[in-house]
C-alpha cells in the first residue's frame, strides 16, 4: 500500500504541499479533491516518480504496481485492439475478451476494434489508453479527470466497473457525483495540508467548513481575551495593589496560543445578468433536419422543440450523436439543412461552446478579452467580472495564451456575464472547473430568470437543474420532460438495457419500476431515521453556544470585578463558568456520538441506494 509521509514541495516562494502525510489501506478507493491548482496533479507525478517532492517519504511495498492514465499518446499497434492489448499481463496476453468487454464499456463498436488507433479522435484515442491500464490490473490505479473524454454512457459503465475494482485507487474528477458513486474514502488538499476521511465528499467539505469555523471563532475569542487582559494590565500595572494580579496576567499572556486569520480562498462568483422578455416562448425549432456533408444519414431529422422563458433544459447522449450540433443549430451558430429556428425578436443569447475557448484572442490579457464582449461596460466593472471570476489584481492583466484550459473557461464565462441575456446555451461547461466553482455555477444557473439550455454528462447536473431533455438515442433526439430520475425509471439509457439482457439469466433482474420503487423506499428510510438525529444535533449546537455565550459574558464580568475586587462575585463567577464548561464538553461529546451515528447511517443507506443505480 502507499504510504506518503511529511511530503513537502515548493516552487519559487510558493508552498504547494506542506508535510503531507497520506497512507492508503487495502482495497481503498480514494477521491482525491481540492482546488485547482493547490497540488493534486502534482502529488499524482510524484507518486509516479514524474515529479520531484522537496523533503519527506513516498513508499510502496515491494514488487507493488502503480498505473495511471497517460494523456500522450504513442501507438504503436496496427488496430485499436492490439493496441489496447498491450496493457494486458505477460501471462495474460491471449485474454483479449478481457480488452474487448473494457473497450465495449467505453464506446467503441466490434467494428472499431480493427481499425488502427490513429484514426480516432483525441477523446477516443485517451479511451484506449484507459483500457491499456484498466485491462493490466495494477496494485494501485491512479486517474486524473478520466471522465474529461467520455460520454454518459461510458461515464456510466466506468463507474460501475471501478466499483468493483479490488485494488487500490485514487482519483481526481470534477465530477462530484460519479467520484463519489466510486470512492470508499475522500482526501482532500486545502491550505497546503492533506486530509484524509471515510466518506465522501460532502462530508469531508462539510468537516473542513465546521473546522474553520471553529479555528476562526476561536482565534477572535482569543484575540479578544488577550486584548482584554491587555487592557487590564495597561489599566492596573501602576498600583501596587494589584500588583500580583497584573503579574500573573502577563503570564498568562505569555502562554496563550497566537494563530493567524485564515486568509481568504478565490471563489467563483457567479451571477448571470438578466434581459427580461415578455413572452412565454422564446424560441422555436420547427421539423429542422441537419446532417454533415458525406454522412449517410442526418444526426438531427424532423426535429421540433419550443423553448419557453425561464425553462431549463439539457442536451443528452452519447458523444457524436449530435447534442452540440442542436446547441449551435438553436444559438444560430449553425443553419438546418430544412426547417426553421425561430427566435424571438428580443432574444439576448449568452454563449458557451469549446469552439468558443478556442477563439479566444491569445495576445490580449484577461481584462481585454471580458471588455470586448460589450465595449459599454466601464474598466470598473470590468475588473468587478474580473475578480468574480478569480482573476484578481495582476491577474487580470494575464495574456491569454498563458491561461490553463480552466481559466480560459473562466474567461469565456465573464465574457457571459458582461451582457444581459435571456437564454443561455451552454456546451460542457464544467470541463477544467473544479468542484467548488462547479458548485458556484449551478447554483447560478438555477437563479438566472432566463432559459438555459445544456449539453453536459454530468449526472449531478442533470439530477440539480433541468426538468426538460432532449436525449440522443440510436433513434435519434427525443423530447422528456420530467426529471433526470423519472427518465432513468421510465425510459433509461438503451445501451444499459441491452447489456443487461445479456447478464446471467441465473441473476433475476428487478425491473426498472421495482429499481425506482425500492430506491424511494431506501431515501425514506434514510430520512425516518436522519430526521430524529438532525434535530438532536441542531439542539445539542444550540445549547452549546449559549453556554459558550454565558461563559464569555462571566469572563468580561469576572475581569471588571477584579477591578473593584469583589472577590465573592468573581468566586460565584468562576463556578458558574466551571459548571457551564463541564456541560458544554458534555454536550460536545454528545454531538459527537450524534454526528458519528448519523454517519454511519448516512454511509450505509449511500452504498445501499449505490447498488441500485
């Protein structure tokens, strides 16, 4: 197992990881989160010998082995499933169903298999990488952002194949919901520290936020005591009858911890301006048909769609099907072969689409990129976007062409917010961004007043924001409405229904209907048996702060009477705090087992509700 001790690296003046000490157990499978930029890619080179750590330990077992997903590629192999081969052992070199069932999951065809690997696109191309290492069964599998080229489907097929991975993993993803369908444990980089949990992520962002605020408070109260008996000691050091207590004030001074204010972490702030409209439909695809010039068939055939003002919709299915083609047919970018798109005469449009990115003027900074999207806007409320999307000070001043690809997703997004819109069409926005500023904008997307309409594989997504769906099957595009669960229940993705008649007839399959039935009745459980908990937990907090107040309250007294020296009030004081804070570690230590119990609960019904997806 890995086993990573006070691991430090630097570069520059910038400390990246600072005494990092991570150990993996048997057959964990660790999520591994954090900003961008605060170091997990580099952990990821150093565990694989890429990168250079400054001091510490990285250890294996030995003959222990370490894959990952490489990004470049090199092939050398006549067609895809030689090529994919080459991952299997030595003395596994013939078990090619093995390569075939991993390709399969990951979207390519038998008739793909024979053809040479070069003619694929970049995003299939990094697919057979991933079967290379998937299909060599090392001890630890290490994956970076490997649903960054994979469609629903395989995003899908991925998850449950790493479910039932028996070595160890670690993996990093902006795609919360799938890493945690995936991971046994949660580590996360934050202020140069690794921490390490059981659980997933929402708990340990959870368990960090309650950690701050605690360290925050604390320091304030801190601050705020030692300014007190600072006071005190200035008030009283001249007279000599207080000469013991001044004494042992300073002492006490001196033994008080100093911590520094926690300083402030960039977020993505997000609010899309609004154009109002007054109308109920704003857009109108009427029996459109569109397909590229030397296809056989067209990807998009006697399509219609109406879009009304403020709906949310998403653009779903596999990867070639044609879901960015209808985003650029209803932005106007592209123009059906037959039919009409009709937008209303006040339709505002904001734009976000990887063509887009890559548009993006390379030999202008940040701050000229956003002001070119509406030359009205002043440098003032330039900079405001600016910073909103965590280019700050000097950092607004960066040319594009040094952005990484998450910045200049960033920058494609202000350029969004320099302008009101009213329908906003968006093409995997989420690519590059990391967790919390995924957050961020899906929270936004979910106020904005306008439309939106989104291509995106990630489930968490489509489960949070649209109620509307145009899904890409073998069939072409289809119009459900409802949400993203009551299409899995009703209709489910077609390539799943196959693989699933094909399972072990020795297995009995519940139906999708019995599936949806016995997973609402597991989220019921769950609730029945959180509920009682959650408030026991809200009261014990409750109780605690006022007890905390009390004791604060007698602090500032006790000090005042020490001036007066009433010393039975400062006596009965003392007490009253003694007891208070006996009841507040009582009360800790209650909320505590609360906390613990609600885990374990939480974890159990999560890997039960697991099963049935």
């Amino acid at each position: 197992m890995l086993q990573i001790s006070n691991l430090s690296k630097s570069y520059g003046s910038r400390t990246l990881l600072e005494g990092v000490t991570l150990q993996m157990g048997p057959g964990e499978r660790l999520g591994l989160v954090g900003r961008n930029g605060h170091g997990k890619s580099t952990l990821i080179k150093m565990i694989l010998g890429e990168e250079n750590y400054d001091q510490g330990h990285l250890t294996f077992p030995k003959n222990y082995q370490v894959g990952h997903l490489a990004q470049h590629i090199n092939f050398t192999m006549p067609t895809v499933l030689a090529e994919a081969a080459l991952g299997l052992k030595e003395e596994e070199r013939d078990h090619l169903y093995k390569v075939e069932a991993i390709l399969f999951g990951l979207g390519f065809t038998k008739e793909d298999l024979s053809k040479s690997p070069n003619s694929f696109s970049g995003g299939y191309q990094i697919r057979i990488n991933l079967t290379k290492v998937l299909v060599a069964d090392p001890d630890l599998l290490l994956l970076d952002e490997p649903t960054n080229y994979l469609d629903i489907i395989s995003i899908r097929w991925l998850g449950r194949f790493l479910r039932q991975w028996k070595g160890e993993l670690i993996i990093i993803s902006h795609d919360r919901d799938f890493m945690d369908s995936v991971t046994t444990h949660t580590a996360m980089i934050h202020r140069t520290k690794i921490k390490k949990i059981p659980g997933n992520t929402q708990k340990i962002f959870e368990q960090i936020a309650v950690e701050e605020e605690v360290y925050e408070k604390t320091r304030v109260n801190e601050d705020k005591k030692r300014k007190d008996i600072e006071d005190f000691v200035n008030r009283f050091r001249a007279q000599a009858n207080k000469a013991t207590l001044v004494q042992s004030r300073i002492k006490l001074l001196e033994k008080m911890p100093s911590r520094d204010e926690l300083a402030d972490i960039q977020s993505l702030g997000l609010t899309f301006p609004y154009q109002p409209i007054a109308a109920k439909q704003i857009l109108e695809l009427s029996e459109i048909s569109f397909g590229y010039e030397g296809m056989t068939q067209k990807l998009i055939e006697n399509f219609s769609l109406s879009v009304k003002n403020g709906e949310k919709i998403a653009i779903i299915g596999k990867n070639g099907k044609g879901k960015s083609t209808l985003l650029n047919l209803m932005s106007g970018v592209l123009t059906p072969l037959k039919g009409e798109v009709r937008p209303h005469v006040n339709l505002a449009i904001g734009h976000f689409g990887q063509t887009n990115i890559a548009r993006l003027n390379s030999k202008i900074t940040v701050e000229e990129e956003i002001s070119s999207a509406n030359t009205d806007l002043s440098k003032t409320h330039v900079r405001s976007i600016c910073g909103s999307m965590m280019f700050t000070q000097d950092d607004a001043l960066k040319k594009i062409s040094v952005l990484s690809g998450g910045e200049k997703s960033r920058v494609l997004l202000g350029k969004i917010l320099a302008k009101n819109s009213n329908i906003l069409f968006l093409d995997e926005p989420t690519n590059h961004l990391d967790m919390d500023s995924i957050a961020a904008l899906v929270e936004s997307l979910k106020e904005f007043a306008g439309a939106v309409v989104i291509v995106t594989h990630s489930e968490m997504i489509l489960r949070e924001l649209p109620t509307k769906f145009v899904v890409f099957q073998a069939d072409g595009p289809k119009i459900f409405e409802g949400s993203y669960e009551e299409f899995l229940s009703k209709v489910g993705w077609s390539e799943e229904i196959n693989d699933e008649t094909e399972t072990s007839e020795s297995q009995p399959l519940l139906s999708r209907k019995e599936m949806a039935h016995r997973k609402a009745q597991l989220v019921k459980e769950r609730s029945r048996l959180l509920n009682p908990l959650k408030m026991k937990c809200e009261k014990l907090e409750k109780e605690i702060i006022t007890l905390e107040a009390l004791i604060e309250e007698n602090n500032h007294k006790i000090i005042d009477f020490a001036s007066s020296g009433k010393k039975e009030a400062i006596a009965e004081l003392s007490i009253q705090s003694k007891k208070a804070k006996d009841s507040v570690e009582k009360l800790f230590q209650e909320l505590e087992v609360a906390m613990n119990e609600m885990q374990k609960i939480q974890e159990k019904f999560d890997i039960e509700i697991k099963e049935m997806e």
